[in-house]
C-alpha cells in the first residue's frame, strides 16, 4: 500500500494547525485529533466486544445478539472518523508515478490541481449525505436486527468524517498558497460551505443539459469550489478545474446511451487521468462515478452517492480489517522482526545463503502480520539489507532476498488484501486463509531452494556461513516463541470453527497485547499509537472499498462486466489463454499500484470473466495474490525496488533490480505450477468444507 506505508516509515511532520475560520474558532490539527480518537477508541471497543462474543459463547454456550451489528457500526466509524487524520498524515493511498516524472516545477502545482478535484467531490459527497441523513431521520428509518437502530445514528458518523475531511483539505491548501492572506483564506473556505449550503436549500432543482436533467446544486459546489481555486492559486487553477468539470461533463452526457463498451471505456480513462493526476484512489474512484451518476445515466442518480458511502463499509466482513492491523501494529513496536531475523539467522546461518534463507523467512512471516509487502520491504530492508552487505552478501542477492520474502505475506494469513477479496466476490475469507497456506510454503521453499543454488553457483554472491551451537540456537529462539504461541492459537481458533476471521483477529490482538505486557514492553504510549495507526490504516484501506462501491455502481449500470463476458464468449478464447491475458494486465497494473486498490478497481471486471472461464474463486484469489506481488518487484518500475533503493542508496539500482528478476521469474513459474495443479491451492478448503 504505496503512499500510507511510505509515509508510515518515514513520518512526514506538516504544519496543520492553522485555524480554518479565525484563530481559535476551528483548529483542524484539534478536530482531526478528536475525531481520529474516537476511531482509535472504536478500535478498541471493537476490541473488547469481540473477545467478549468469543468468550460468552464458546465458554457459556450464550452467545450474543447484538455484537455483530454493533461491531458493523463500529467499523463505520472508524472508516469515517478516522477520515481527517488520515488525510492529515498523508496516509491515503495514492498513484505518484506519473507525477513525479513531472518536472519539479509542475509538480505541486498538479497534485494541488488534483486536490481541488477532490474538494469537489467530497463537498458533493457532504451535500448528499446531509440529504440522506435526514431523510433517514425524517422517515424514522431503522435496522433489521433485533437491536431495531435508528439508521441516522450510524450514519451521522458518515457524515460528520466526510465534513471533517473537506475541512481538512481547504485547510492543506492554504499550506500550499503562500503568501494568501488570512482573510482571503476565510472567504475561500467560507465559499466552499457556503455552497454546500445552498445546494441543500436547493433541493431537488434542476436544468436541462445535452438532454439530461442536472441538478442546480452540483453545479452551485462546483461553482464554488472553482472560485476557492482561484482564491487559493490564482485564475489558471480556476480556469484548469472549470475546464477539467466542463469537459468530464460534456464526455460524460455524449456518451450517454452509447453502447457498454463505449462507456466502458469513458470509465476507464477518466479513472486514469484522474489517479495519474495524484488525487487519492479513493477520491479518484468516488470523482470517476460521480460524474457518471450525474452526466452518463437517463436519470440523475447522485442520491447513489451518500448511500454507497454508508454501505459501502457498513459490513460485519470488513471487521476483520482493524483486528489484524491492530495485532500487526503491536507486534511491529515489540521488535518481533528483530527477533525473527536473529532467530532464523541462528538456525539457518550454517546453509549457504544463511543470511539471506533467514531475510525471507523473516520477510515473509512479517509480511503476514503488517498485510503490506511494501512496509516489509522497508523494514526488513533497515532490518537485514546492511547486514547482509557487512557479512558479505551481494547487493544483488540481498535486495533480491528482501524484495522476494515480501511478497510471501500476502498469502500467508492473515492478509488483508484476501479479506477485502473475498469481501469483493462472495468468497468465504476462511477458505481463502486456508487456500493460501500451502501455495505461501510451496513459494517459501522454491525460494530458499533458489537462494541456496545461488549460493552455490555464483561464488561471492554469499557471505561465510557459520555453525551455530545448540544453546545460540535455542537463546534466540525463545524470545520468538510467544509469536509461535499466537500464530497456533489464531489459525487453531479460526479453523477449528471456534471464531469467525473477525473474532480470531481480536483474539490475536488480544494476545499480542497480552505478550507485549509479559515482556514489560506494553506502555501506554504503545497502546495508544497502535490504536491510531490502526484507525488511520483501516480508513485508509477501507475508503477504497467505499469509493469503488460508487465506481462500481456505475459500471454496473452500464452493464460493463456482463458485455466483457458476451465478447469473450463470441472470441471463443481459451481458458488458459484468457487467463495469460489477465496475468499479463495485472502484473503491470501491479508495477504501479498498491494490491488493494487493484483488485478493487478491477475484480468488478475480471471475476465474472475467471468465472466464464471455469475457474474457482478460491483459486484465482490465490492467484491474484501472487500476481500482484509480482507486480510490486517487476523491473523496471516495481514500487518495491523504488523502497529499496531509497533504502539503500549506495547500491547501484542495476543491482537492485538484478536481484529481484530471479524472484519474479520464480514467482512466475510458482503461478503456472499453481495453473496446472489447481490442487495446490484447494485442497485444503476443499477438506475443510
């Protein structure tokens, strides 16, 4: 997950404590940290409501009515609330590629082009939500649980989270306008809810436009958000978001009644522009079906907005998410991958490549816990990468090492990107854990085996090994066996059907803490921190998920993924040529884009077409995994390599890129082998079923 990793290892401290109206009235560095609190707080209610369900019913056979919708609003909130502190962190995922080949001059002042895009989408998204709130409220709307609700509750916290966001952006752009007076700032800010306020009064107006109805208030927030530019960043910045909003709206309404593949294709390179221009993916997939549900459809449909948004994280599946960050974020802070290295160095360290066999082990186990490939990277590579290099490893074979055993965790459970997968495409998350067992050790060893013909082979490219005593062996094993402790009790509570994905989350993050505490390195300040970042990272990820729902609700309209079917039906392709062709999109998809984001952009798409094809869901989630990964490390422009060298900056990037080729050739044959013996992948699930 490109950005919010990158900035998780290397902090960046920014300036956001100006006050947005007046000096004291509204001070966003304040409203973002109470906001991102309460989510932190969530967090942790989570928590505690979860472990209770687990404990009430599998000890006192009571199990409870209430924890499962209760724990689906609580995801809500921590999606939502977490919003402003995410944005203000500079933890949303976003596509950087393509801006930083800018030169350094044009760069800022397209990424603040971008940010004004997402102004207007997320001052859109406020307006409807207002709209949708009280409606709720009016119509005295509830759940269909026994708990009965009032749905307003929940979803004021929508609300609330996207009005803090906006409050957030209007406030970065004053960092980037130097020399604006405060005045000016006021009145720039003030325009903005001025006009969401006036669009709410509006109401349901609207005006005849190349033969669509648009609604008045749309283009009330666009006005607005256009003249905010130009106070901000002069008349070019209001001039390019006029024409940018003016010709996506004339793109849009001539396409309308165009055929699906037309439409289709509109969609497809809206969103390019959009993520290529650095706007956040989520905000770039909200932007891509707003315009669509405003311009493309007979009927105006932007009422689908406010209600993707509450839908789109109000889900007991997505509950899992914060479960297994919060145990990855306490397990990072108690110097588990430490720990690791040394435990695998000193069992490992007598074969050839000692080193580098105990980098991808430790990669690929921390790679489980952190969810991100990308964050492994970086801290393995702090970890292992100089060690290595003093001990005498190549760079070649170091960077390799750590690029390779990365991308081992997004198999092994728990993996966050097979949570939202299957979230995605109806798949049981407990067989896609299961599936990824096997295949994850299948590539484990193939790597290790790889490592050690290398070693070999190429003479120099590894240090001297060294045999270690049974007492260095067992020393540094034992501060790793709590971790062995937890990894058994998760997998033994989830497939032993005694907790659902979610349950067995708390359960492993109730445990980390537990550990922690015993090693007397649990404090407050861990616990707190933990609870933020696992706030922020969850509302980073899952407001993907909520921005895709909006993007896919338009493409489903248009009916794009059952079109793709009927033509690849009449090209009467074959299975496995069908599936070279998926392969071949995705791995260079995955050289620019973090995992997640991928697979929400597109399964939409390419599922239907795997299933046309006669393969399992199951399988092609495991497939996915690896092809996004190898992605990540593919030369010339993987994100990985990019991390490593930032790492590593006296390593030649040749180097860099020579170690991670071998890796991604066996990643390859690992997907073929994977092809072939489907069975690699399900038999597993198939037994448990």
């Amino acid at each position: 997950m490109s950005e919010y990793i990158d900035s998780r290892q290397n902090p960046v401290v920014t300036d956001m404590s100006r006050p947005v109206f007046g000096p004291h009235l509204l001070d966003v560095r304040h409203l973002t940290s109470v906001t991102g609190g309460i989510g932190a707080l969530m967090v942790a209610l989570l928590l505690v409501i979860v472990a209770y369900e687990v404990i009430s019913r599998y000890f006192f056979n009571e199990p409870t009515y209430w924890v499962t919708e209760f724990s689906t609003y609580l995801v809500v909130g921590i999606v939502f609330l977490s919003l402003g502190l995410a944005y203000r962190r500079k933890e949303h995922i976003r596509i950087e590629f393509a801006v930083d080949m800018l030169p350094a001059k044009l760069r800022q002042p397209v990424m603040n082009f971008a940010e004004w895009l997402g102004v207007f989408f997320v001052a859109v998204s406020v307006w409807q939500l207002v709209r949708f709130v009280w409606s709720e409220y009016t119509i005295d709307s509830r759940s269909w649980g026994l708990l009965s609700v009032p749905l307003w509750i929940p979803q004021s916290m929508v609300l609330l989270g996207m009005a803090v966001l906006l409050i957030a952006m209007l406030n970065r752009m004053d960092r980037h306008s130097a020399g604006l007076r405060r005045a000016a700032q006021w009145i720039s800010h003030s325009t903005v809810i001025l006009g969401c306020l006036l669009a709410i009064l509006i109401g349901n107006h609207s005006f005849e436009f190349l033969g669509s109805r648009v609604s008045s208030g749309l283009v009330v927030i666009a006005g607005a958000c256009i003249i905010s530019a130009g106070l901000h960043h002069g008349w070019r910045m209001a001039l390019s978001v006029t024409l940018s909003l003016t010709v996506g709206a004339f793109a849009y309404a001539a396409t309308s009644g165009a055929s699906s593949l037309e439409v289709g294709l509109l969609l497809l390179v809206a969103l390019i522009v959009f993520l290529g221009l650095g706007m956040e993916v989520a905000l770039g997939l909200g932007l891509t079906g707003l315009l669509g549900l405003a311009f493309l459809l007979p009927l105006q449909q932007l009422s689908a907005v406010a209600d993707r948004l509450w839908n789109g994280a109000n889900s007991f599946t997505y509950s899992a998410v914060p479960m297994f960050i919060l145990m990855g974020s306490i397990l990072m802070r108690s110097g588990i991958t430490v720990g690791l290295f040394n435990a695998l160095t000193a069992w490992m360290g007598r074969l050839p490549g000692g080193l580098a066999h105990a980098t991808i082990g430790a990669g690929g186990i921390f790679a489980a816990f952190s969810g991100s490939s990308i964050a492994t990277a970086a801290t393995i590579g702090k970890t292992a990468g100089q060690e290595m290099i003093s001990r005498g490893y190549s760079p070649r074979m170091t960077m390799g090492a750590i690029a390779g055993g990365g991308t081992l965790g997004i198999l092994i459970p728990p993996s966050i990107p097979l949570i939202i997968y299957g979230a995605a495409v109806g798949a049981p998350v407990t067989l896609l854990f299961a599936a990824g067992i096997i295949p994850g050790l299948v590539v484990l060893v193939s790597m290790m085996l790889m490592v050690l013909g290398w070693s070999i082979l190429v003479p120099g490219s590894a240090g001297e090994t060294r045999r270690y005593t049974w007492k260095e062996k067992l020393d540094a094993f034992i501060p790793v066996l709590p971790f062995v402790i937890l990894i058994t009790s998760v997998f033994s509570v989830l497939y032993l059907g005694i907790a659902t994905p979610t349950e067995a989350g708390a359960v492993g993050a109730a445990i980390s803490a537990l550990i922690v505490a015993f090693r007397r390195q649990l404090t407050w300040k861990m616990i707190t921190e933990s609870l933020a970042e696992t706030a922020v990272l969850t509302s980073s990820v899952l407001i993907i998920v909520v921005g895709s729902g909006i993007f896919g609700w338009v493409v489903d309209y248009a009916r794009v993924p059952q079109v793709m079917v009927e033509v690849v039906k009449a090209l009467d392709l074959a299975p496995w040529l069908l599936m070279v062709g998926i392969v071949g999109i995705y791995v260079v998809l995955g050289m620019f884009i973090d995992p997640i984001s991928m697979i929400l952009m597109t399964v939409s798409i390419t599922f239907p077409l795997v299933a046309l094809a006669g393969y399992d869901a199951i399988w092609f989630g495991i497939a996915l995994m690896m092809v996004a990964e190898i992605g990540l490390i593919t030369p010339p422009v993987g994100i990985i390599l990019f991390v490593l060298r930032g790492l590593n900056a006296s390593v030649p990037f040749r180097d860099i890129v020579m170690g991670a080729l071998p890796f991604v050739i066996l990643l390859l044959l690992n997907l073929l082998l994977i092809a072939i013996f489907p069975q690699i992948v399900l038999w597993l699930p198939n037994n448990m079923q």
